[in-house]
C-alpha cells in the first residue's frame, strides 16, 4: 500500500526547497556580477530582484522546520521532484520581465528546458540577449547537467540527507564509496573539464577575430553547454555563427565526453581504461552509434547538404553526435532540419535521441546501458528456451565491474524504457493532434523527453499552450527518468484521496 504524506513531510520537503530556494539565490550573483562589469543595469536590477524573491521564499520555506533530520525516501522523492519545478518557477522570473518573451508561462518554459538540459527556446531575438541573462541561461544548465542536488551536495548545503536524495534524482551508480565524495568528483570534475574547455574554445575565437570578453564568455557558454550535453548557444544559428572547424571538433569531443557515466570516467582519471574499454555499456554503444551514423549518412545522401562528401560529412557528424549525446547543437536553424534532411534521415536522429548515451553521465534518454540489460536479458530468455530443462543459464555483464543479470535489473531497465517510449508516443500525438508533420511531431516529443531539444520548429514562441505544458512535463519527467515523478505523484494522490475511498464495505 502507498504510504501518505503527513503534515510533517510536507513541512520537511518544504525546508530542503527553502535550503535549495537560498541556494539560488546566492547563484544569481554571477549574472548580477556580468551585468555590472557590462553595464547592464536592467538586467542587474532584474537578477537582484529574482534573488530578493528566492532568498525570501527560501528563508520562510525553512522555518517549516528548524531542526532537519535524515530524510526519509519518500521525502527525498518529494525534494528531488517538486525541486526542478520550483526553482524553474522563481529562474524564469527575471527572464520574464526582459523584453526577449512573450509571456511567463514562455519564460518557464525556457527555464524548465535549461534546467533539464533540454534548452529548447522560446526566446524572442536571441542575437540581442544580454550577457547577464545568457551566463544565467548556462548556469541552468550547469546545476540541471550535473544534477541540482548533487551541487548543493558538492557545497555541503544537504545536511546528512544525501544517500536519498542522491538516489532519487535518478543516479544509482556512486563513483567513490561515499555519495558525498562522489558529488564532489562529479562537480569538480565537471569545473576542471569546462576550464580547459573554455580556455581551448575562448583561444580559438580570439584567434578567429572575436573580441577578447566575448570571446572567453562564448568560450565558457559553450564548454558548459557541450559538457553538459545541453545544446543551448548565444546565437540564432547555433553552432553555425562560428564557422570554425575547430570549433566543432573541441565541442563533439566535449559532448561524447559528456555522454559517458561519470564512474568510468573516474576510470580513465585514475589510468585504468581497461574497466572503460570492457564495459559493455561503451561496447553497445560503440556499435549502437557506428550502425546508426552509417544509416544516416546514407539517409541524408538525398539531402539538400549532398552537393560535396566533405559538406555531408562535417555536417551531418556533428548532427549525429549532436543528436546521439543528446546534447541538440545543430548546425542550422531549427526550421530548416526538417528541411534540409530527408524524413528517414530526421527520424534516424529522433531514434538515437531515444536511446541517448550512457548512464550516469549528463546525457538523456534510455540510456545505453538498459538496452544493454535489456538485449541480454532476451538472449538469456532464447538460451534458456532452446536449453534442456535441467539447465541453469546465468548471464554476466561488466559495468563497472562484472555483474550478474539478475531479474531486479532487467524488471528496471524494462520499466523506464517502456515509460519513456509511451512518453515518446504521447508526446507524438498530441503533436499530431494540434496539426503538424507526423515526423516533426515524432521528433519534437523524442527531442523533448530525451533532453535532447534538437527541435525541428514546433517549439516556438507562438506554439499551442497545450502542448507547452505537455512538453513541460516531457522534459521534466525525461530528467527524472520517471520513476521519482511516479512515485511523487502517486503519493501526493494518495494523500488528497479520503481515506474511506475504495474500501469494501462489512457486513
């Protein structure tokens, strides 16, 4: 039976968003200390009044309770799964109030896909966005990237609630022993790689003719939004606006980088590829990818882009491991990749979206490593069929180390998977229902629910409010991988219901 939510755990789930509430507030110091290096006193007045509003609601959620304790697991679903949707609510905010959106449901929208790494935008004139609001554009999608708990884990903000909540935000792999060591790896880690990154990238526009602010600031942007398998650029034509080469090749390796669990990175760290190389997550993947990236080249052949190998192949790469990273950097606008590609080719990318890559990294989507189990699980199903009776079949993987399949895992893996290809189809028809191309539709909800956002034009400031808000909860549910959304939902519905519904009758 569905245990309830009391009043006490809703005062407990309302301290930690009040500790989380804080801690956003202090982090919309960064673009207040942007715009006022540019001068940007709009904006700096907006940000100010965006963290007056957080630090506020935050200090008041906290007195709920003066004391937290361990939280239990069905408080850590509650913090993880209402947490996203606050802090887009109070994100969007300053957003909101600049010229650049229509509306504030527009506005939360963006706030809800940076977050979720998705980073599909509703944004109006993107080119003349400010500075201020573009660094918290991409600080959204660093803290949704490497996981909202996880940083304020990294900042020992969580007191000693930090196995449940690490658990509930969708990460069940720990690279060090301890949860706490481990969100402090993931978030260093992932600063030291942005770092690099922004000093290689920011060097190579500056070399390219950029002024040296703008060329550092594009520089973190985009190390930022590639690590984070985000997609999200400063410019209206994406990756485009650079034309360079260069460019393209640092951010594909940052997004495969991205797309790979954190544990087997912490492998490579520490010089032992050998755990790495025999994984069977990166061994599907390796395959999954390279039969994939030939079907889609030889799909996109009949493509607008076909009037050179050279062209196709530089264009059509980066799309690829754009879209299988599930990162969403295109080298076009939006309109034009359903244009310029042909409907087989744009449904190859909307398939390796689905599956993404692996798990515990910041990409989206299925995840490699449950089509692994999955595919295992079925060979292990015809073995034991065409095996005597007095067989016993045991089936191995390696994934961090060797493991036994066993039913808990394949139940799992089976479970999100089917969650997420019903979330594709829905998403799908809803698309479909308001009017538009079955393969834009297809490819929207995939894109949206992978947080992927590649999108082919559906999303835009002028889209149906009711597919905003079905896409809302696409990405929303993609980036809890489900199972805390379901079990947040359940559980707030069983404790609305009145307690004598659905019982028998005595007598």
């Amino acid at each position: 039976m569905w245990q309830r939510f009391t009043l006490y755990d809703f005062r407990v789930i309302g301290h930690y968003l009040g500790v989380l509430l804080v801690f956003e507030a202090v982090a919309m110091a960064a673009p207040v200390l942007v715009a006022l290096i540019f001068q940007e006193w709009n904006p700096a007045s907006r940000y100010l009044l965006g963290a007056g509003i957080a630090l506020t609601l935050g200090t008041g959620l906290r007195m709920l309770r003066i004391s937290p304790g361990r939280l239990s697991r069905q408080q850590a679903i509650g913090v993880t799964g209402f947490a996203w949707i606050v802090l887009s609510a109070v994100s969007a905010i300053p957003l909101a109030m600049s010229m650049h959106y229509d509306s504030y449901p527009n506005a939360l929208f963006d706030a809800v896909s940076a977050f979720t790494t998705t980073d599909a935008s509703v944004l109006v004139d993107i080119n003349h966005v400010s500075h201020s609001d573009n660094m918290w554009r991409f600080i959204m999608n660093f803290v949704g990237g490497v996981g909202l708990v996880v940083v304020a884990m990294s900042f020992g903000i969580m007191g000693n609630s930090t196995s449940s909540l690490y658990s509930s935000e969708g990460r069940g792999e720990h690279v060090l022993p301890n949860v706490v060591q481990t969100a402090r790896f993931i978030f260093r880690f992932a600063i030291s790689v942005i770092l690099i990154a922004t000093i290689l990238i920011g060097t190579v526009l500056l070399v390219l003719g950029m002024q040296p602010d703008r060329a550092y600031l594009h520089g973190i942007w985009l190390a930022m939004a590639s690590f984070m398998t985000a997609g999200l650029t400063p410019m209206a034509t994406s990756v485009t606006y650079y034309h360079s080469l260069a460019v393209e090749g640092i951010l594909m390796v940052l997004m495969v980088y991205g797309g790979i669990n954190f544990a087997l990175q912490n492998e490579i760290w520490h010089g032992r590829p050998r755990m790495f190389l025999r994984d069977n997550e990166v061994q599907a993947g390796v395959v999954w990818w390279l039969v994939m990236l030939l079907v889609f080249i030889t799909a996109a052949c009949g493509s607008a882009l076909a009037n050179g190998l050279p062209v196709l192949m530089r264009t059509g790469l980066f799309t690829f491991v754009s879209a299988a990273t599930t990162t969403g950097f295109t080298m076009f606008t939006s309109n034009q990749l359903a244009v310029l590609y042909p409907s087989g080719a744009v449904l190859v990318l909307a398939l390796v979206m689905a599956v993404g890559a692996s798990a515990g990294s910041t990409a989206g989507g299925i995840k490699l490593n449950r089509i692994a189990i999955v595919v295992k699980s079925a060979v292990e199903t015809m073995r034991s069929t065409v095996s005597p009776d007095s067989a016993r079949i045991v089936t191995n993987y390696s994934h961090i180390g060797k493991r036994r399949l066993g039913e808990d895992e394949v139940k799992a893996a089976m479970t999100v998977l089917i969650l997420f290809i019903s979330t594709y189809a829905i998403g799908a028809l809803a698309g479909i229902a308001y009017g538009y191309d079955a393969t834009s539709a297809i490819t929207e909800s995939v894109a949206m629910a992978s947080n992927s956002g590649m999108s082919t034009g559906i999303v835009s400031p002028v889209m149906p409010e009711g597919l905003r808000v079905i896409y809302i909860l696409e990405m929303w549910a993609g980036r809890l991988e489900f199972v805390t959304l379901l079990a947040l939902a359940c559980k707030i519905f069983v404790s609305v219901k009145p307690r004598g519904l659905g019982r028998r009758r005595r007598g």
